[in-house]
C-alpha cells in the first residue's frame, strides 16, 4: 500500500505561514473526511494537532488549520515560530485491506 | 493524566519472535480500539495494526499479516503485539496509541525494536 503523498521539506521565516500538503486518492483523503495531523519532535512520540480534515484538539494552538480539496488535504501553520520546527504526517482512513495510511512525513524548518 | 508505556523492545536475531507490551491509564481502556505504529531509523511513520475495544476486529498491514497478532487483556489495561519470523525490515521504534474514531490521539514513549544478527 503506497502511502499518502507529502513534500519532503517546507521552510518559512518566523512570522510567516506555511502549507503542508498530503495528496492520496478517492479510497482515502478524497473519499472520508478522517484526515488528520502529527507533529514529531526529534526523538519525542507524535503529537495530534488537528483531526478530521480541520478540527483542533483541546490545547493545540489555532495557529494550526487544517483543510481538504478533492484528494488533497493540507495543514497550514501561521506565524511560524522556532517551536514549529519538527516532523508532520497525515493520516487517512483507507478503504481497504489495510485500514489507515500515514503521509511521507514533511520536515518544516524555521529559517 | 493518559498514559500510555510500551515495553518489551530487544535486539533479537532475523527468524526470531517478540512480544511488544503497552500498558495503558488514566482512561477507560476498554472502551477505545488500540493501535501499532511503527517508525524505522530516520523514517516515517507506518500503522501496522489495530484491534477493536473487545479484541473482536483485528486489522494489520499487509507486510506483517501471518506474522504479528495483535491482542488485547482489558482486565489488565494492556495492549500486546506478538511478532514472529522477524526481519530486518521490521526494525523500528514501535508506538502504542489509542485508535479514537480515525485518529490517534494519545501515544506512547516507544520501545525500539532491532533486528539483526
């Protein structure tokens, strides 16, 4: 099963926004709106910050939005600061053998 | 406060078996699917395996499927996963997390696995 598409690196100066992207298909992003986001620190467990397509979590800044357009869901962070700086996956549900897929993974950088 | 602690991560040889321990509180265990995920060295993050709140439904990826169980004791608030004919590939740091209507919203520290001779 081939996992959901990411771009490998997005920077952004502090203050900024960025926006990560995750494209799948019609089994997955495009078919369930049960789309969600991690953050990973290095060497730290991941971290939910946003769940189905664009909902937050309780204690997650709303600096982090979440949204979907066809196959394609995306995560933006604004007014990027240091503490962004870490590794993002999505996660879909999928109709198959093979119920749930991660993302590539993105590494935002802090410039 | 969630908790959730992994156990179990060795270095085992190619051929060998395992089972991997997730102790979970400060939640009602039994009424949430649990998941696996695992992350190689320097790689992305994979689901490997769910199972339903009463151990009734069990799904895995197709790479581990005949070779990892995934089970559960709700008496004893904890998750396993029993992995067999272990190769170099299953290599990875593994999560337990909580497996909440699509998401995982609470995780584990991770417990390394190595495969290797």
């Amino acid at each position: 099963q081939s996992a959901l598409t990411q771009p490998a690196s997005v920077s952004g100066s502090p203050g900024q926004s960025i926006t990560i992207s995750c494209t799948g298909t019609s089994s997955d992003v495009g078919g369930y709106n049960y789309v969600s986001w991690y953050q990973q620190h290095p060497g730290k467990a991941p971290k939910l910050m946003i769940y189905e397509v664009s909902n937050r979590p309780s204690g997650v800044s709303n600096r982090f939005s979440g949204s979907k357009s066809g196959n394609t869901a995306s995560l933006t962070i604004s007014g990027l600061q240091a503490e962004d700086e870490a590794d993002y996956y999505c996660y879909s549900y999928r109709s198959s053998s093979t119920p749930y897929v991660f993302g590539t993974g993105t590494k935002v950088t802090v410039l | 406060e969630v908790q959730l602690v992994e156990s179990g991560g060795v270095l085992v040889q190619p051929g060998g078996s395992l089972r991997l321990s997730c102790a979970a509180s400060g939640f009602t265990f039994s009424n949430y699917w649990m998941a696996w995920v695992r992350q190689a060295p320097g790689k992305g993050l994979e689901w490997v395996a769910n199972i339903k709140t009463d151990g009734s439904e069990k799904y895995y990826v197709d790479s581990v499927k005949g070779r990892f169980t995934i089970s559960r004791d709700n008496a004893k608030n904890s998750l396993y996963l029993q992995m067999n004919s272990l190769r170099a590939g299953d290599t990875a740091v593994y999560y337990c997390a909580t497996d909440n209507y699509y998401k995982c919203d609470y995780w584990g520290q991770g417990t390394l696995v190595t495969v290797s001779s």
